[in-house]
C-alpha cells in the first residue's frame, strides 16, 4: 500500500539555513511495480528542484523554465505508463484518475507560459502547490487504485 507523503522542514543547501518544505523520495511504496515508484520518486525530485530554484537562485527564469519542462515530460511518461496499468486491469475510476492527470498537466503548462513570457511572473508557492497536489492524488487517487487491486487478488 502507498504511504502517506511525508514532508521534512530543513535548509535547502545554499539557503543560509533558510527553512523550506522538501519532499522526501523514500514516501511511496511501489505500485503497479518498481517502475511507478521510480517515476514518483523522479517526480518528486524535480518538484523538489523547481520549489529550489524559486527560493535559493533568484528566480533564475532559464533554469525554472527547463525544471517545469522536465517534470511536464517525466509526469507525461509516469502517467501514460500508469494509465496503461490501469486499463490493462479494468479499472473502473480511470477516467476520474486521468483528469487529474491533466489538471496538473494543464496547470504546469500555464505556469510555464507565464514564467515564459515574463520572468517575474513565478509565484514562490508553486512548488508548494505541486506537492500538494501530489500528496492529495497520492492518497486519494494512487490509494484508490491499489485498494482496487487488493479486491482484485482476493
């Protein structure tokens, strides 16, 4: 089963002991396989890495903008792969679990073109904002859907 997030309050390197809320790898256990927490644990480090760059680099725009990039296309694959989980054992709250899918998808898109088209448009929660969002789907989406498959074993 997938453990809750958990969050730690310590100083992101290079803050001067700056406090931020940074999210842990070691949160999940595995669903559907190794490969799903490994896809988390990769999110998570990219979200870990873009909440950074918004406190401790000065809003370096360039660096923000390749960061939300790269977790618009690990999210892409994570979720393609775990969607494909899903259909594959008939799961029946598929179509709920992909739109919020691409509610993060859609939010990461408009994010990025604000930060595109003006650079000091990066709001310094946004970080806090995505691990929200991944911890509220994580126990309610992911823990819903391995609630289905423990049915399915029995």
């Amino acid at each position: 089963m997938v453990s809750r997030v958990r969050f730690c309050r310590q100083p992101y390197p290079g803050s001067g002991g700056k406090k931020g809320t940074v999210m842990t790898n070691d949160a999940f256990q595995s669903i559907g396989g190794k490969s799903i927490k490994e896809e988390h644990d990769a999110l998570i480090e990219q979200i870990n890495v873009i909440d950074r760059l918004l406190h401790v680099n000065s809003r370096d725009a360039e660096r923000i903008i390749l960061s939300v990039r790269n977790l618009l296309e690990t999210s892409r694959i994570h979720f393609q792969n775990e969607e494909l989980i899903m259909a594959e054992t008939n799961y029946g709250a598929l179509l709920m679990h992909k739109r919020d899918h691409d509610y993060l998808r859609t939010s990461l898109i408009i994010f990025l073109e604000s930060i595109e088209h003006n650079a000091g448009a990066a709001v310094d929660d946004i970080g806090i904002n995505l691990r929200s969002w991944l911890e509220f789907h994580i126990n309610k989406f992911d823990n819903a859907y391995v609630e289905f498959l423990t049915r399915q074993e029995q």
